[in-house]
C-alpha cells in the first residue's frame, strides 16, 4: 500500500517549511514575510499522521491501494498566518515577497487530500483542528526558538 500524508506540521519541523517559518517569524518580528500566500494546503497536525501510519499499517485487506492522510480541508497559506497572529494575540503584518516565491512552473496552487479510502478502508479520521495544532507547535516553537533562524529559513 501507498500511505500519502498531507502537508505535516507540528513540533521539530524543518525550519524550512511553512508553518515554522510563519510561526518563528511571528514570535520574533512585526512582519511575516513569505512567498505567494493564496495557495491552498491540507494540513494535519503530526500526531494524526502517525495515528494515520498505525491504522494503515494494522488494517486488513489494504494492499495494493493508495490511501490520503488528510483532513479533507484546505487552508490557504495566507489564512495560517492570520491565524497565528491572533493566537499570539498581536498584530502582525503578512507581506509577500517575490523573492520567496517558488518559480510558477514548480508552484502547487491546490493540495487537498480525497480521504475517503482512509475513511472507509482504516476507520481513521484526524482528531486535531489546525487551530489546536498551531496552539501546539507554537508552544513549542516558543520554548525552541534558539534552534531556528527566522531570518534564514524562510521560505
């Protein structure tokens, strides 16, 4: 079987992704600068891809199929930093910068998982709302901003 996890996020992600980089931005600047914001993700908090992994891993009669992890929602990039700035509760300014787009040919407008195989064929669904995963993963990039380089990895 194919197991295809959905834009992960969560506690000790690559700097390098989304998220961390909305998230460390936030918690040490004014200003969120990233790359085109209106493009849409399913994102899924980590410990529901690994409770996603366990069901496929244990489920009968899977083999030869492709299961999504996903949460069947998209969220554009633009609505993650929005919402992180009102978890912090401060106003923050979410900036686009051309430098920090990728090149229109390698860009995905859209990633919004089918999950009904997994629905039907494991039983599993993700128990995690993004808004209680971005309160997590801020906590903790809170705690381990010493490890990051907000004005680095920024993509």
């Amino acid at each position: 079987m194919v197991v295809r996890p959905f834009n992960t996020f969560g506690r000790r992600q690559s700097a390098r992704a989304v998220i961390p980089t909305i998230v460390t931005q936030a918690l040490t600047q004014s200003e969120v600068v990233l790359g085109t914001t209106s493009t849409t993700r399913d994102f899924m908090y980590v410990s529901d891809t690994v409770g996603g992994l366990i069901a496929a891993a244990a489920a009968p009669g899977v083999e030869g199929r492709v299961i999504n992890l996903g949460t069947g929602n998209e969220t554009s990039v633009q609505s993650v930093a929005l919402l992180v700035a009102e978890l912090l509760g401060r106003e923050i300014a979410i900036t686009s910068s051309q430098e920090r787009e990728r090149p229109a040919t390698s860009e995905v407008e859209r990633l919004l998982a089918d999950v009904r195989e997994a629905h039907e064929r494991l039983g599993w669904e993700p128990v995690v709302a993004l808004r209680e995963g971005l309160v997590r993963t801020i906590e903790w990039f809170s705690t381990a901003l010493h490890a990051y380089k907000p004005l680095v990895y920024n993509i």
